[in-house]
C-alpha cells in the first residue's frame, strides 16, 4: 500500500536525522577540540536530515489525509451512526488550528468502531483502540517537541545552548520515528478491518 511505503520512506529520515542528531551534539559537546571542517560538516549533515524529513514529511501527508478520507467514506456504509462529523472534515478537520490535535484523533476513533466487525448473534463487538491511541500520543507529543525545540535552537547564542535544543530535537525525532511507525500498524490494521468487513460482512467469523 502506498500509504504504508510513504510512511516507512518518513521513518528512514527520520532515523537519518537521529543520526545526524548524535553527531551534532558531540561535536558541540566540545567545539574548542573540533575542527571548524568536523563543525561544518556536523551542522551541513543536521541540515540536511532537517531538509530530507520536510521533504519526505510531504507526500505521505497528502496520501494519508486522501487514505483517511477514504475510510471515512467507508464507516458510513458500515455504521451510519456511529460517526458524529461529516466526511469532509476527514480532510478539513487537520488544517484547523489547535483543532487538529484532536478532530482527526476523534475521527479515526469513531472509523475504527465503525468499522469492527459485529459478533456473531448481531452484538456489538468492542475492538481495542490501542493502535489509534498509541499513535497519535506519539504525534501530537513529537509536534509539541518540535516547537519546543525549534524555539530553543532559535535562541540559542551558546554551544551548550545549542546542545540542549539539539537533544531536545533528538528525543523528538525519536517520536517521530515511533510515531511513522504506529502510523504503518494503524493504517494497515483499519484498512484490514474494513476490508474483511466488506468481503465477509458485518458479522464476526471468531
């Protein structure tokens, strides 16, 4: 699945930016040992994993928001009233500020229920959610890391300023890179579901 292999793409720089991370904050650790070629070379390789995630941040954004738009669209077939917003903020609900840290939450919530198959004499069938919560902690606590960060290395005016930003950039790549990863297990266990709800029916088989 596209969504998934985009996704995996992002992690990849994400876990080139850990890299480049470790490398920074040795040599700002102790810059007056360094070579201004070793310096250079550590803020040029920062550099370029920041570029590399922005970049491989991009597609994956767009064919995931069009994946979970599509999902969306299924949950109404299979349970038309379980999903409380209409299929349109899917797409819109991630562009609205502040609200986007927790509309698409709230949505895939409701597509993952509506999209459980229902026990065999007809009950409802709870399906943990584990997969949607575990992944969007893991987002929306790498976004909060990310401004702190960026704020923190903006202002910083000394190496163990700069250090201090550095690691906190580290411990939000390391988010990130949890965070593609759930994102992988989540996509691909919902589009899982609905597709066996959809080939065998609303009943659960087990």
């Amino acid at each position: 699945m596209a969504t998934s292999v985009l996704l995996g793409v992002a992690a990849a720089t994400d876990a080139f930016a850990l890299y480049a991370g470790v490398v920074r904050h040795r040599v700002t650790g102790d810059l007056l040992a360094r070579s201004s070629d070793e310096i250079n070379r550590a803020d040029d390789l920062y550099d370029v994993a920041g570029t590399a995630q922005m970049v491989a941040v991009a597609a994956p954004a767009v064919v995931f928001i069009i994946w979970f738009h599509r999902v969306r669209s299924n949950a109404d077939v299979f349970a038309q009233d379980v999903c409380t917003r209409s299929r349109g903020w899917a797409v819109g609900g991630w562009f609205v500020p502040l609200g986007n840290c927790w509309i698409p939450y709230t949505i895939a919530r409701e597509i993952w229920t509506a999209s459980a198959q229902r026990a065999p004499d007809g009950s409802w069938r709870e399906v943990s959610a584990a997969p949607v919560k575990r992944w969007w902690v893991m987002w929306v606590t790498a976004l909060v890391l990310l401004r702190v960060g960026s704020t923190m290395q903006n202002h910083a005016h000394s190496p163990a300023a700069l250090q201090r930003a550095t690691d906190v950039m580290f411990v939000c790549d390391l988010l990130m890179l949890t965070a593609a990863v759930l994102a992988i297990v989540f996509v691909r266990k919902l589009t899982a579901m609905q597709h066996t709800k959809a080939v065998q029916g609303p009943l659960a088989t087990v």
